[in-house]
C-alpha cells in the first residue's frame, strides 16, 4: 500500500488566530496542500473546535469534486447530553460539512464512561447509523475509543459484526501503557482495520529528551523524532490511517515527506523504540496481576486506578479522566480508607495507598467529565448563535 494514503488530515488541532478562532486561510492552504500531495482523508468530529471544524473544513472542500476527498465525521454520544439526538445532530453535521454522505462515520469515544449511552436503547444509537448506512447516507461505520481492551470486546460483541474499523490511541508509548498491543491484535484477529489517533501522543513524542533522542539518533543519524513515531506505526499492517492533527504548514509539510519515502523500522530499531518508551513513562510497576483485589474492604478496581495514574503522570488528558467519572463515588480512588490490605498482598510491594492519595491530588487539579461536557455544550450552543 502506498504510505501517504494512510496519512490522514486530523481536524482537531486547525490553526487559530490569537482569539481561538480557526484561521481559515492557513487552514485552507494545508488542506491544499495536502489534496495536491495525495492526502484526502479529513477526520473530525461534532465537537472539534466548537463545531466549527466541519463548518470550515466543509466550506474549504466544496470547491473540490465529491469523490476527490474523504470525510470523516463523529457522533457525539461521549458528550452525555440530552439535547443530541442522533437524527438532528447527523442532519446538522451533513449540513456544516456540505456533503449529502459521510465516507467515514464513527461513534466517537467509547470509554467505560459512555458506553452506557451507546448501548442505551432509548437512544437508539446504533440502530439509527446502521440505518444511515443502508441509506448510503454513511459509506463505512465504525467508532473511536479510548477504553480497555476488556470494554473493547464487550463492545465489538455488541455491535455483531456492525462495526467497520475503529479508532485508537497507539503510538510506540501506548503499545504498552495504554495496552495498545493488545488492542491492535484483537482488531486484527476479528479482521476490523485500524485507524490511529494521537500518533504523537498530543506533540509529547515531537520533542523527546536529548538523552532519547541520541540513542535514536545513534542508529539513525538523520531521523527526527516524528519520523520515528510514524515509521513504528507504519510497521504494523493493520493500521490503514494515521491521523495527524496538525496547526502549522510546517507541519504538515514535514508529514508528508516522511510519508512519501518508505523506510521501514528494522527489528533492533523497533527494539530500541520500545526501550526508549519505556524510560519516558516512570510508571507505578503494577502488572495488574489482581492480587490486591481480595481484600480490599471497598471493593476498589486498584490496577484500573494505577494504569490510571500512571498515564495522568504523564499527561494530564481528558479522555483518562473520562473514564474514570463512569465509576460511582464509592468505586473512586477517593474511596480508599488506606487500610493496607492491599500492600501486603502486592508482589510488587507497591504501597497502593500512596499511589492513590497521589493520584487524587492530580484528579484534584483537573475538572471533571462532566464540568468539560457542560462546558463544550455551552460553547456549542454560544457558536449556534
Ligand atoms: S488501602 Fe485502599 S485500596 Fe488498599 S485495600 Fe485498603 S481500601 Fe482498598
Ligand atoms: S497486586 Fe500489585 S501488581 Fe498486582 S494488580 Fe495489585 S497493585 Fe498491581
């Protein structure tokens, strides 16, 4: 497969002027560029830049013939909010984005937290996209998530066959913090084609420590940083789209070309990334073997907190704390009563009682799920205005 068909244009990050609006010129020479340069999948969502992404994207393409491009568009069930039915909201996005179809169509962010939407019949999610595609409104169905690979097969199980592809989170550092290994062969085994998010892992990958980069660069002495990233994403068969959201045309430009030339990882260079990933993380060493479990007095799921805390050490995302707020208060890490029963019963000797007080401190400084969907829907509604 030629590479730059699985570079795909991620539109969360669009360039913005000094008020946060989009700059619409920048935005429109990168996507020239990028059609010209044979890029033509375009990936956002219903709450990308308060729904101004897809007005401006859809404006940009409409100069541009139908089959020349590919949208990618997201329902918004992950937003927990009574005022998105799946009807009008699919309706509004076809409209903002100028299309009659969707190429791609996802159910945007299954996590532990919003799977209960998605799965709601009341809502009638699935049943309404399926239907959407029979109608050839949506050309290919599938949906993003940022779950565990557990909640990943409960929700493939669900969906029977439905689902088309899916989007994950994988780049050489979540091959094993976010369990991104395991997440790519369960796809592959049930033949679903995988489409990658955050190959940088939000631009922490762009930049890495001299002290990193110099084993890198001690085996490949022209590569940069992003080129390893992408190459180690490259590698891997099932992957069909690597999305990048990009704000700069330096960037862009820079993609491209590492798109365009076809230089595979070797096995010790693979090797090597790995070993690099893993001086970056300074994880807690739990290997979620389960042992606290049994006699913790609340019933606490301790593995799920310290992977957790482990990925909010280092990145204080939104989409960890989402799925932490699915839990109910008596099941959060503020639960614990710091017993110890926990400890004695760890392999590892992890003192689980600290590393929860610490985690706390940092759900602490970070506003919750639902404080963030309150404050995208006000958005929203302000920029319907
Ligand atoms: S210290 Fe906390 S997590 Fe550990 S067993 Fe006691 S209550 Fe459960
Ligand atoms: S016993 Fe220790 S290593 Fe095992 S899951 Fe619990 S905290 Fe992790």
């Amino acid at each position: 497969m030629e590479n730059i068909k699985r570079f795909g244009f991620g539109c969360m990050r669009l360039p913005v002027d000094e008020n946060d609006n989009i700059n619409i010129a920048e935005t429109e020479k990168m996507i020239d560029y990028a059609l010209k340069n044979g890029v033509n999948y375009f990936d956002t969502a219903y709450v990308y830049h308060a729904g101004k992404s897809e007005t401006v994207i859809g404006e940009i393409l409409k100069k541009y013939p139908r089959e020349s491009f590919m949208i990618a568009d997201k329902y918004p069930g992950h937003q927990i909010c009574d005022s998105y039915n799946p009807e009008e909201t699919f309706n509004e996005q076809l409209e903002r984005c100028k299309v009659d179809y969707f190429d791609y169509y996802l159910l945007h962010n299954i996590n532990e937290n919003s799977i209960k939407v998605y799965t709601d019949e009341k809502w009638g999610i699935l049943e309404y996209f399926k239907e959407q595609k029979r109608l050839g409104k949506i050309r290919h169905l599938g949906f993003s998530c940022h779950c565990s690979t557990e909640l990943l097969k409960e929700f493939l199980d669900y969906c029977d066959g439905a689902m088309e592809f899916c989007q994950i989170q994988l780049n050489y550092l979540d091959w094993t913090l976010q369990d991104g290994k395991a997440k790519y062969e369960l796809l592959t085994e049930r033949n679903i084609p995988v489409y990658i998010m955050e190959p940088l892992r939000g631009g922490k990958l762009a930049t890495l420590s001299e002290e990193s980069l110099n084993k890198l660069k001690a085996v490949r002495d022209n590569a940069t940083a992003v080129e390893w990233a992408f190459r180690f994403l490259l590698n891997l068969p099932n992957v069909k789209m690597i999305l990048s959201g990009m704000s700069e045309f330096s960037q862009i430009e820079e993609n491209i070309a590492i798109f365009k030339e076809n230089i595979p990882l070797n096995e010790n260079e693979n090797k090597l990334l790995l070993e690099v990933a893993e001086t970056l993380k300074n994880s807690v060493p739990c290997t979620a073997c389960g042992y606290c479990l049994k006699d913790c007095p609340m019933q606490l799921n301790i593995p799920f907190f310290i992977s957790i805390y482990n990925e909010l050490k280092i990145q204080k995302a939104v989409s960890v704390r989402m799925r932490l707020d699915g839990l109910p208060q008596e099941k959060q890490p503020s639960a614990c009563i710091s017993c110890g029963m926990c400890t004695q019963n760890c392999p590892q000797k992890i003192n689980v009682p600290e590393e929860l007080n610490n985690l706390n401190e940092i759900l602490g400084t970070m506003p919750t799920w639902a404080q963030i969907c309150e404050e995208r829907n006000k958005k929203m509604k302000e920029s319907k205005k």
